[in-house]
C-alpha cells in the first residue's frame, strides 16, 4: 500500500516514506510513516510524540529538499 491517491490529488506533496517533513503551521518535524486502511491524508510520526498523526497533505513540506528520479541511462 502507498500513498497513490495522495500523488494523484496532491501532485507535489510529501509522501515518500521515511523521509523528514515539517508541519507548516507549527513547525514540527516529523517522518512520514507507512499508511494502513483508513488514512486520509499522510501518516507522520512527530519528534518526541505519539500517536501517529494522521496530517492533511498540504500541511506537510520536505524538511530537506525533495527527492528528484535518477537520470536516465543512455
């Protein structure tokens, strides 16, 4: 299971897990968790907190700058 549906309707939104994201109204950081039936939006895991948050995908950005695709190989 992947966040699928989140690329589809949030094209550029953070959805790779594993990797760091920051809340944008608070400024938490946090990564980005596996998603399991019944998340809306992307599961992250907050420094120092639990549960996990269930957060909106546009409430999210990279914490570092965003994975790019490798080149291609001639």
């Amino acid at each position: 299971m992947a966040y699928d549906l989140v690329k589809q309707t949030h094209p550029g939104a953070p959805c790779a897990i594993g990797l760091w994201v920051v809340e944008i109204a608070t400024g938490r950081r946090g990564r980005i968790q596996q998603p399991v039936p019944g998340c809306r939006g992307v599961r992250v895991k907050f420094e120092g907190q639990l549960p996990i948050q269930d957060c909106p995908p546009d409430a999210l950005a990279y914490a570092e700058p965003a994975p790019t695709a490798a080149p291609s190989q001639p």
